[in-house]
C-alpha cells in the first residue's frame, strides 16, 4: 500500500497535536504502508519511517522554491502578525499575501507533486490540505481519505470563518472516506456538515512511548503544582482554568498553577490573572517542545484539559504516560477512551475547583489515579490507528 499524505505540520517543526498526530500515524503506518508525506515547508529531517518531500521545493519539476512560516492553528489576525515578523524586510519569503492565497499555492503544487509521485491513496490531514487532496484526487483519479482533526466550530466556539468552513465542507464531500478522531468530532461533522453518518469512519489518536524515560525533581517548593499545557486559545479553556485556580487558591494558596503554551489568548490571560489578584501564583512557561513537555507533566502534581470544544486531546493521554493524574472536560474526544481520570463539564468552575482540591489534599486519590492511569494508558497504539486507517483505504480503493 502506497499513500501519498498531505499535511500542514510534522515535528520537529510543530505546534501542536496535529503535528504529533501526523508523526504517530505515520510511524504506525510503517511496514503496512509506503508513506510520503508533503509538507509546504522544506524539511531536511529524516525519520527513517516515511519520505518527507517539501512544496516549497520542487525543482525536480521545475518549481521555484518557497517557504512557509504558517501553522494550521493561525487565525485570520494571527496571519496578519505572521506577515508583518515574515515579511521582504526579514529576508524569508511566503507562499503569497495572505491564506487563502497560500493554501491555494499549495494546493496547485500538490496537483504537480501527485502527478510526479507513484501512490494508491491520497490522505489530506485537516482543511488547510483538504484543497490539496482534492486537487491530486482530479489529476490522478485516485480515490481521497479527508482526516478532521478539528473542525472549524471547534477552533471558534461556533463563531465560523466562512472561508474555512467552506473548505471543510468542500473537502468532506469530495473525499471518498472521511476519517474523524472521535466520535465527538464524528457527530459535528454530520449535523454541521450534512455528511452522511456511513462516510465518516472513527480513528482514536494514541501516544508515543519510544520517548527516553527520566524522572524529573519536583520544582524545590511547597507548592502544589497543577498544569495547563496546550495552545492558550478559546478553544482550550484556559480561561475556565484561571478562574478555578482562584477558587483553588482562595482555599489553598499552596498551590502553583502553571500554564505552558502560547496563542491568541495569551495576553487576556496574563491580564486576568493579574484582575483576580493571582498573578504571583500563576507561572507562564512559554511554549513547550521536546523533553521538556515531558518535564512539565512530570513536575506536575495533576494535569488539568479545561477544552471548550476538543475534538480528542493527546496531551491527557502525555500526562498518564509521564505518570500525572488528570482531569479532563467532557467536551472532549478523549473523554470516549480513558476510565481512569476526572471529569468535569468546562464551564463547571465549582466541580473542576472540588476536583482539583481532592487530588491536592488526598494521597490516596492522586496515588489511585497515577497507578491506573499509566496502566491503561498502556493499551493505546499508534499501531491500531494505522490498522484501521488502512480499512479505511481497502475500503476506498475497493469501490
């Protein structure tokens, strides 16, 4: 079986689950698949499990070169910021003046890149590729598997960029299969975007354990320490995360809430937990990659995924890895998958406050959690997700 994947981030270039997403399929991919993945930046690292090529250079084709300083998780205003640090004056140049143009650019590249390549399947990861897929698909008429990370009514808490919703809802009904992490995200995607139920095929993320194991010192303090870690955007919570830490500390001050990532939100949040008076107790970490996401979990002494709209959530499933007990909102794919964690509704601050306190106060919970957890987490498999991805291209290829 041979895919040709399109996708907009791969570590170590990376911000955020979709990029490790991407990494651990494709790695569970190997010997069942021939993966090359296309990116739109150049990429000159090599994994060993799959062949990276890079739209930003074509010149076998006779492309000119480009790059791409983009991410899939910047918003329209983001853009803006990203023109104005990438523009003439930093010597780097883009894909065009501004998104729609450069998934556009992309797209055009990737019909090139299909025609050149020897493959069965197209497999287009989340909407910035989904134009890209649908162009390989009509120059090569081979069948497309779109894969929904997230949708656009995750991202926005409903407040949709029609731009972007249109290209999901293109990409949904062109693709021959429709592959959802979740059946949370599952269920979007049939009521907003009339998707019938069969399309639409539910592949569960896992985590990655080739990571090197270390055992990180807690920060030398007296403090607790809960743990946000994610991108500091609407769609995370991190809000609802501040206000339960307020409530936390006005039973606790014993406690450090430290939030690593960074994202639109950030300086709201710098701002609000300065408003709530809690600003000493509340550490920014910036945004975290490698070993050190690691670290941050393993320091912790309970991890909190406060998302408003998640479509799964990886992070929970890094924290039991590194051995942290964890409490998720409902409003998560994730939620589907693990028993052994707490949960809470993201906007019930008094429930994730009580929550947050019973793991502090009581050994025996937190003990309970942590000897569990790391034992289910166990049975997660990028291996199975890629065995069912490959159905979901039998099943394609068999039409």
């Amino acid at each position: 079986m041979r895919v040709l994947m399109f996708g907009w981030e791969f570590p170590p270039q990376s911000s955020g689950g979709l990029g490790t997403a991407c990494f651990g399929l494709t790695k569970g991919l190997h010997g069942k698949a021939d993966v090359t993945f296309v990116l739109p930046h150049m990429c000159d690292h090599d994994h060993g499990f799959l062949r990276l090529i890079s739209a930003a250079d074509l010149s076998h084709i006779n492309l000119k070169a480009i790059r791409s300083p983009l991410t899939p998780y910047i918003t329209s205003e983001g853009y803006s910021k990203t023109m104005l640090k990438y523009g003439k004056g930093s010597g780097g140049s883009l894909y065009g003046m501004n998104l729609a143009e450069e998934v556009y650019r992309f797209s055009e590249r990737a019909k090139f890149i299909a025609m050149n390549e020897d493959f069965d399947v197209i497999h287009a990861h989340d909407w910035l590729t989904f134009p890209a897929g649908i162009k390989a698909k009509k120059a090569t008429n081979k069948p497309l598997v779109v894969h929904v990370h997230a949708t656009e009514f995750d991202r926005t808490g409903g407040n949709c960029n029609q731009y972007v919703y249109n290209i999901e809802r293109e990409g949904m009904h062109e693709a021959d299969a429709i592959i959802a992490v979740s059946n949370f995200t599952k269920g979007k995607i049939i009521e907003h975007y009339g998707v019938p139920p069969e399309k639409v095929h539910v592949v569960h993320n896992a985590v990655d354990f080739s990571h090197k194991e270390f055992h990180q010192p807690k920060i030398p303090s007296m403090d607790k320490i809960v743990l946000f870690l994610g991108r500091i955007t609407l769609q995370k919570g991190p809000d609802y995360f501040l206000y339960a830490a307020q409530k936390v500390l006005e039973k606790d001050p014993d406690v450090t809430f430290v939030i690593a990532g960074s994202g639109d939100m950030e300086p709201f949040i710098i701002e609000k937990a300065a408003e709530l008076g809690i600003a000493d107790k509340v550490l920014f970490a910036g945004f975290l990659t490698g070993s050190d996401v690691d670290r941050a979990y393993q320091m912790a002494d309970l991890y909190v995924m406060p998302s408003v709209s998640e479509p799964f959530g990886i992070t929970p499933l890094e924290s039991m890895r590194n051995g942290t007990p964890v409490l998720i909102s409902k409003q998560s794919g994730v939620s589907e998958v693990i028993k052994h964690c707490l949960k809470v509704d993201f906007w019930d601050i008094n429930e994730m406050t009580n929550k947050i306190l019973s793991v502090l106060r009581h050994s025996e919970l937190s003990e309970c959690l942590q000897e569990n957890s790391q034992r289910e987490v166990k049975r997660f498999s990028w291996k199975e997700s890629a065995r069912k991805c490959i159905d979901v291209y039998n099943k394609v290829l068999e039409v």
